[in-house]
C-alpha cells in the first residue's frame, strides 16, 4: 500500500487567535483510511460601533473517512464529518440608538454528517450505479447571559441512486432521491410559541444528458423534478452549450430555471424580542441565462467575459422589521427582482515568478423597479502572486474592491426607516509562505494590510488590520 501521510499545522496571532489541524491517512491492501482535526479560537474584536465587549468564538471540526475497493468494478466510501461550534453577537438596540450594542448573547451549534456510498462499475463501464445515504444532524441553541433561550434541532435524511450510462461520447446520467427534514424548535412562550415539530419530505428525479457535436461542440441539457410535501411540485432545468472556435477562442452560452424554498427557521422559527415566523412563504422561482467568451492571447493572457440576467418571483426578504414590536419576519417580496451585468476575468502568467488574477463585476439588481440593497454596483479584485528564492517562498498581495451600495436602517419608534449608504473601500490582504525544508513551511499573513476603516452591513463594525503568522508540517509528501 502507500506510504502513510501525516500532516498538520499551527498558527496564531491577533485577538488571541489560536488555528491548528492535524490530518493523516493510512492505507493497507484494499482499505484506506483518513482523519482529520482542525480547531479554531480566537477572542474576536468588538461587532458594534460601541463598547469595548470582544464577541469570541471557537469552533471544531474532526472527520474520518473510510474506503474499500475490493473488486475492479466495486467501491464503498464511508464518511463522517462533526462541528462543535460556540460565538458571541450583538443584538440591536431599539430603544435607543437602532444600532448593535454590546449584548451577553450567543449561538452554540452541533452538526454531525454522515454518508456510505456504493459505487459499481469500472470507470471505463458502459453503466455505472451509485447507491448512497446520507444522514444530517444540527442542533443551533441560543444563549442569553449563559442561559439557553430557545433551541432548534433539525434532521435531514437521504437516499439516493444513479446511474451513467454512457452512450458512445454522451453520457445519460438518471438518478432519483428522497429526502425526509424533521424540524424540532423548543423555548419559552412570549409573545408566541416557538415550540414547534415539523417535517417535509421530497422526491427528485433528475435527468442529466451530456453531448458532444464534432469535435468543438459540447452541451448538456438537465431536467429536475420535485414532489414536495409542503409546497406545490416543481419542474425545472437548464440547457448550456461551449463551443471552441478555435484553439484560442471559446463560446458559452446557457439558460435555466430555479427554485429556493423558503428554510424551516423562516417558515416555523420563533425568537423572542427577534424574530415572527412566517409560514404562508412561498419558494422562490428564478430564470436565468448568460452567454460568454473565453479568449486566450498566446500562452500567457487568458481573458473570460460574461453577460448574465436573473429574474426572480417571491424574493425572501429575511429581515422585514416592524418599528411598533421591534421584531422581524420573513416576507415575499412584490413584483419581481431582476438582476443583470457583466463579469470580465484576467489571468496573466508574466514568466516563471509573477501571475496575476483580477476580476470586475457590474451588476444591476432591483426589486419591484428599487434598487437592491447591499449589492454594489461596481466590484472586483486583484491578486498578485509572487514567486522567489528559486521557487521555496512565495508572495500573494490581494485586493477587493466593493463598490457604493445603499442599506436600510430603523432608528428608535417612532421615526420611519431611513436609506442609508455603506461606502466603496479596498480590502488588502497580504500573505507569505517560505519551505524551509521538504517537510516544514512558515508562513505569516495579514488582513485588512491597510487597516481600512468599512461596514459591509450597516451599524456592524468589521476587523481592522491583523496578524497571524505559523508552521506547517508534513510526512510522507
């Protein structure tokens, strides 16, 4: 079998941050074997435009994965994957000033996901099965001064079968699912009840085709299917086609529809003082489509633009506040919201040492004829890369530019909602790493270089500039 591998790191730094993870495989004739722990805490900085309260959180993850492949034309993949995580948060001062405030609150989460999939058939097979079930676990319990204020469990489990079959240089792929949610929410009665138990089941069918026309014309055409329990059956698809015009030149071109169901916490969910559920929603349904060009310039400049449009009916508005309770619901929003623009992509290769990426969005968003909020109309980045010291150490300077984009703020009763404005910033990050031998990096890293001073959500206070710096250690590379 192959060599086992052990690898891992640690790095810490601003806020008392603390980051390490430990992963390492192992393999033995048909067996292989994989797991992996990583840890994240950091004391955090302060969310609200006042106050001097640091919001700390902490989060861990461990995984193993297990495979067989006994047989050429059989394999089992096993997975488990597990969250434990805890972070503070501000809530909102009504009363006073509208805006976050130092709050003794928190949300502690737990999430388990496991998977066994059984595949048959070799790679070069004319039909290859997939059997697989997957279960998802997560529970999210809000704390209030150390106190657990209301808690939601949700269950979700799967079953799934497909299979490809391949029909010359096209592929077919057919597979059908059947997913069960259980949602379980407990807390005090105020106002409302949160105490809820719901549940939902759905089963998809889907149906992939993937062609080839000539050598220079692809496309795929796909259908879904679902028959929901809660909400009416829905029928959607999508078709894309990519054609090489010539080795150098390459066309895209795709149109779709889509559906977003409303989530259990908007329909069921109940938050004292925050948040009414909302159990008339109806999903979302959107059509999409865009078309594109991928141009290279030699072997060294690669170009890729990109016109799309969505149109979208029964946008969710997750935050509809209403002054007179201080609390906040979910809603349809009226008419429909459109979104369009244009993306252009830059990948240049200056020689062995330097590359560079950058990226522009213009986009257009409104619903019911106003402008979206939060959506800049101009944004981008850019991304250095540098490489030097005969290859072992490497330099990457990134930029993000985020546009003007406008907000909504709620000040005390009995003064109406405002439109505010979030300003255009540049977020520089700055990040290095050095091999110092075949098994050990050092690599250092800082956010927010040049300690820009934003928001990205009106009232909530983002990181300023920030260090972090650590090792990395690997065996049987």
């Amino acid at each position: 079998g192959a060599e086992p591998s052990l690898d891992g790191y640690i790095e810490t730094g601003a806020h008392d941050t603390l980051n390490n993870a430990l992963n390492g495989t192992v393999q033995a004739g048909e067996w292989r074997l994989g797991a992996s722990y990583e840890r994240l805490s950091t004391d955090g900085g302060n969310i609200a435009r006042s106050g001097t309260e640091d919001d700390r959180s902490d989060a861990t993850t461990t995984a193993l994965n297990v495979s067989w492949d006994g047989r050429r034309d059989v394999s089992v993949r096993l997975s488990a994957r597990s969250v434990d995580a805890y972070s503070q948060y501000d809530t909102v001062d009504y009363t006073i000033t509208g805006l976050p405030a130092d709050s003794d609150v928190a949300l502690a989460t737990t999430q388990l996901v496991a998977q066994l999939a059984v595949v048959a058939g070799s790679g070069d097979a004319r039909v290859r099965h997939r059997i697989a079930a997957r279960h998802f676990d997560t529970e999210n319990r809000n704390l209030s001064n150390g106190v657990e204020d209301v808690s939601a469990l949700s269950q979700r489990r799967t079953l799934s079968y497909q299979a490809d079959v391949a029909l010359g240089r096209d592929t077919l792929s057919i597979a059908v699912e059947h997913e069960v949610t259980d949602f379980k929410q407990r807390g005090p009665v105020d106002f409302g009840d949160p105490n809820q138990d719901r549940e939902m089941d759905v089963t998809s069918v889907v149906l992939d085709y993937q062609g080839r026309l000539g050598s220079r014309l692809s496309w795929l055409a796909s259908a879904r299917f679902d028959d929901n329990s809660v909400f009416d059956d829905a029928l959607t698809g999508r078709v894309s086609l990519a054609w090489s015009v010539t080795e150098q030149t390459r066309l895209m071109a795709s149109a779709g529809s889509g559906r977003k169901n409303p989530t259990f916490a908007e329909l069921y969910g109940y938050y004292p003082g925050q948040f009414v559920n909302n159990p008339d929603l109806e999903p979302e349904a959107s059509v999409g489509m865009e078309v594109g060009l991928e141009q290279r310039l030699g072997d060294a400049l690669q170009l890729q633009f990109v016109l799309f449009r969505q149109d979208l009916d029964n946008e969710i508005n997750g935050f509809v506040f209403d002054p007179l309770t201080f609390l906040a619901t979910a809603e349809n929003m009226s008419g429909k919201s459109k979104r369009s623009g244009a993306e252009l992509s830059l990948r240049w290769d200056l020689g062995d040492a330097v590359m560079i990426n950058a990226n522009y969005t213009y986009l257009d968003a409104s619903a019911d004829e106003i402008r979206e909020i939060r959506r800049p109309r101009h944004s981008g980045s850019l991304d250095v890369d540098y490489e030097l010291l005969a290859g072992r150490g490497r330099v990457t300077l990134g930029a993000a530019y985020g546009g003007t984009r406008s907000d909504t703020f709620f000040p005390p009763w009995p003064n109406p909602p405002e439109t505010v404005a979030l300003h255009s910033h540049w977020l520089v990050d700055l990040t290095a790493r050095y091999r110092l031998s075949r098994s050990v990096d050092l690599f250092a890293r800082v956010g927010n270089l040049l300690d820009t001073d934003y928001e990205q959500v009106y009232g909530y206070a983002t990181p300023g500039r920030a260090a972090y710096a650590g090792v990395q250690l690997a065996f049987g590379r």
